[in-house]
C-alpha cells in the first residue's frame, strides 16, 4: 500500500502532461511488473483516427518511449489496424483478451471524452483486485487532468488559456524537431522548417454582441474554437487569449507555408454560416518565431501585424515580414491609433 501511495503522490507532482504520463506508465510497471504497458491517445485529420504513443515502457526498459508531439500523422497507425484498442475507445470498457501475453485494455478518459487507452501485457491473466487497482489510479489520474484542464484551458472554448502561453512558448519552441513541407501545404516531419506564431482577431465582433447578445457571441467564439481545430494540425497550440482574440503556435518550412495555413482557417471562417449571426470574418497577423524570441517579443510583431490587417480592409492575413519588407511597418514601430471595432 505504500509504495502505491508513493506512486500517486508522485504522479501528481507534476504539471507537465507529457512528464505525467510517463509516470504513469512507470507506476504501473513497478506495481504489476508487465510485460509492456503503455497509453495510446487518438489523433485525427481528414484521413481519419489515428494512434499516437504517449508514452510505452516493455519490461526491460529503463526509459518510456513515445511518438514526438509533432509527429508526421501520416506515420501513424490508423485506428483500425488495432481493433481491441479501437473497442475498447468506443465502449468506454474494459478489453481483455487471452495470450500469451495476456493484454487488458483501459479506457483513458477525461472530464469530456475518452481520449485514448492504457495498454497492458501481462504473462497470465490480470486479477480482478489489480484491475480495480487500475481503474481507481486512472480515475486519480482523470481527476488530476481535469484540475490541469481548469487551470490551463479556456472554459467557453478548451482552448488554451492565455497564461499557459508564456510557459510553453520556450519549451515549444526549443522541442519542436525540424520538418519538411509537402507540396500539398501539409507539414511533415524533416529539416527546414521554423516556428511560427499567429494571432486571429474576429472582426467586427463588438457588433455580433450588441445586436445579438453576449450568449450569441459566446457561441460564435465557441464554433470559432471548433473551426480552429479542424483547421490546424493536431500538434498545432491553439490559444484564447480572451474576448475575440486567438493565438496560433505551430511550425511549417517558410513564410510562404505559413500564410497558407492561416489562410486557410481565415477561408472556413468566411465560408462558415453561424447560427443567427450568418457569416463573420477573421483578421490574421503571423511572424516567424527566431532562436532569440521572448513570447511577448513574438507576439508583439504578429500583433502589429494583425492591427495592420484591420486597419488596411480586414478578412486578410498578413505577414509582419512581408509588411517589414514592403515598408509598411518598420520594426520596433508602432501602429497608430485607430478604432477597430
């Protein structure tokens, strides 16, 4: 019982998602001594599911391995090629089936969904006592991603809040491996490639508040979030920083790449009908993040950026470096004072 305390007491110490399910899959090693145990978590694109490693120790293992975070998607197993696991994702229960090894399959869900599965590989069968024994641990762990959630996301639209940004910048920005980009505008992973920040501002949207109301616009800024989503790639940080402004982290080969990405969420957001309020439009304003950026230093030229774009016609996207190189902005300048909305 104490060395299963020390491990729950170890594993909520941490704040870090990845770190945390790397502990995870140590405690169970330590505690039921698998064959393997490892988390799986879903991804998807418009070619469909797929599984992602989180974090995977086989028995001889001294080190968890895991998928990076801005793994190539098309590198990935589809859902399908593991059906039990897929089973096991869709009834939300617990899959067993015999060996050797013996696997058992537990549901990992969070506060809204279940997001993935905890794979185990024993050499006999599980007892029933170390199945429960799983299942309160996750249900300790579901508890502690959800304070996690409450503290880092936005609660309209689960994005990302905006105080996790400074946090993560760095961090994101030093991890992110180099990359690729196909002709298709996806981004893959390679070399060349180079971070990039955005910021998405609505347009116009102190209008669809006061003619339609506040619970209208919470809705709009809600399906935003979703179009969002569906938009960017699944590794792609997604950001509210409050009111009508949203923030993009991502990585792709040149500038060029870039606004095609952000052009493309600017286009589903102009195609887009929202209920009551119809069509709205996105002004967007990005920079290419550099080695020596702080995050306030980054996100003050997309700033600038966006500011130009609204004040220049809006429902576009610019480039600060184009801008820079066109002599519209200069860097370090500061846009005049002008109402937007």
């Amino acid at each position: 019982m104490s060395e299963l305390v020390d491990h729950l007491a170890h594993l909520t110490g941490f704040r870090d998602r990845d770190v945390l399910d790397v502990t995870l899959v140590g405690a169970f090693k330590d505690l039921l001594q698998p064959v393997s145990v490892a988390i799986y978590r879903t991804v998807s694109d418009a070619a469909g599911e797929r599984w992602l490693t989180r974090a995977r120790l086989g028995r001889d293992d001294v080190a968890a391995s895991a998928d990076s975070a801005w793994v190539d998607l098309d590198l990935l197993p589809p859902l399908d090629d593991y059906p039990l696991r897929r089973d096991c994702l869709r009834t939300h229960e617990v899959q067993v089936t015999a060996g050797p090894p013996h696997v058992s399959l537990f549901p990992v869900a969070t506060d809204r969904e279940v997001v993935g599965v905890l794979e185990i590989e024993t050499d006999g069968p599980m007892s029933a006592e170390d199945q429960r024994m799983v299942g309160s641990i996750l249900r300790i762990y579901r508890n502690f991603q959800g304070l996690l959630d409450y503290s880092e996301r936005d609660t309209l639209t689960g994005l990302l809040n905006r105080k996790t940004f400074d946090e993560t910048f760095m961090k994101t920005a030093v991890q992110m491996p180099a990359g690729a980009t196909q002709r298709d505008g996806r981004r893959t992973g390679g070399a060349g490639q180079g971070h990039w920040l955005g910021v998405i501002d609505i347009d116009h949207f102190k209008n669809v508040n006061d003619t339609y109301g506040h619970l209208i616009g919470d809705e709009v800024l809600l399906l935003l979030s979703r179009l969002m989503r569906s938009s960017f790639r699944f590794h792609d940080r997604l950001y509210r920083f409050g009111g009508e402004e949203f923030v993009v982290l991502m990585r792709c080969g040149c500038d060029t790449d870039a606004r095609l990405a952000f052009e493309r969420l600017r286009h589903n957001a102009e195609q887009y009908t929202f209920p009551q309020v119809g069509h709205i439009t996105v002004s967007i304003g990005f920079t290419e993040i550099k080695p020596t950026d702080t995050p306030s230093a980054a996100f003050e030229r997309a700033d600038k950026a966006v500011y130009y774009a609204k004040t220049h016609g809006r429902n576009q996207v610019c480039s600060h470096a184009e801008l820079v190189a066109r002599g519209e902005l200069e860097d370090g300048s500061k846009v005049g004072d002008v109402e937007l909305f």
